[in-house]
C-alpha cells in the first residue's frame, strides 16, 4: 500500500500543495503542510500538488499493512 510522504523538515510553507489539493493536505500548527487523507491517491489534483512543490518534498512511500497496523496498536 502507497501513502503521501511530506518531510515537514524540510516545507518552507509556501501552500501550494494546499491551494491546489485540499483533499490531501493541510497545514499543522506550525504552518507547514501535512498529508490529509491517503484515499484517491490517483487523482490529478495531488499529482499536480506533487510536482508543484518548489522543494520537492512530497512523495509516496510504500507501507505494509503489518507495520500500519503495529503504528496503530501502539498510539
């Protein structure tokens, strides 16, 4: 299974993946951006807020469902 990946370390809050793709990302209380929803992964809207990133920091990352699940036992 795929998931968004933003290193928030390194988002200099500029917005554009959240004007552009609402459904996927948002900002945290620092005003950086943060994935959203994992859902619709296809959608046109989050590869153009993937490569409008001007420090091309969003990607995908592959998960396995075990290690979500531990991720989620745990919190």
């Amino acid at each position: 299974m795929k998931k968004i990946k933003v290193l928030t370390d390194d988002c200099i809050g500029c917005g554009a993946c959240v004007g552009i793709d609402p459904e996927h990302f948002t900002f945290n209380d620092e005003g950086y951006s943060i994935p959203k929803s994992n859902e619709n992964l296809d959608s046109e809207a989050l590869m153009n807020a993937i490569e409008s990133c001007p420090v091309g920091i969003i990607s995908f990352e592959e998960v396995n469902d075990e290690k979500e699940e531990e991720t989620e036992e745990t919190a």
